[in-house]
C-alpha cells in the first residue's frame, strides 16, 4: 500500500528522521513525502537531499517555503505545491500519516 508522510517538523528532530527512515523503507510499497510548515526545512538538509537522489518523491507546500525564504534554496527535484495540489496529493495514496 502507498503511503504519504506529511511532515512538519525541522530536520533536527527525532520524528523528521523517523519519517525519513519510514518513507525510505520501500518494503510496504511505495512511499512520498509532502514538506510543510517547519518541516520545509528538510529540504534543504543533505541527508534529505540524499533520500531526493535516491528517488524518494518529496513535495514542498508553496506557502510555507516562501515563508520561510527557501525558494531560492530549494532543490530542483523537490516538487512545490499549493493547497488545491496538497488535497489533490492525498488522494493519489492509500494511507496518509503526519509526523
């Protein structure tokens, strides 16, 4: 079953590697990651970015990475998305859990 982890903490804490860790195991299908609220922080974190080139699908929520001033920041690879796409995004996967 496919799985959307929705993430909203920055990439220092336990639960943002948890998630990593959980949406890097492909065992239980395939998985993606939508980057919201501090969380967008992950982004920019090498350990992230490995898990990008590893071919993890990351999104980042528009809002939030603007809010924090990491347009410029952002990889080419990780996917901005508005609300109406954050809904959207949900329904492309079985489960949804947030960290």
């Amino acid at each position: 079953m496919s799985t959307l982890h929705l993430l909203n903490k920055t990439p220092d804490r336990e639960r943002a590697r948890q998630c990593l860790a959980a949406a890097s195991a492909s065992e239980a299908g395939p998985h993606g990651i939508l980057l919201l609220e501090n969380g967008v922080f992950c982004a920019v974190n090498p350990d992230w970015r490995q898990a990008l080139e590893d071919g993890l699908p990351l999104w980042a929520l528009t809002p939030d990475v603007a809010a924090r001033s990491l347009t410029a920041r952002l990889p080419s690879g990780i996917q901005q998305i508005d609300y109406d796409a954050f809904v959207e995004l949900t329904t492309r996967f079985d489960n949804v859990v947030s960290w």
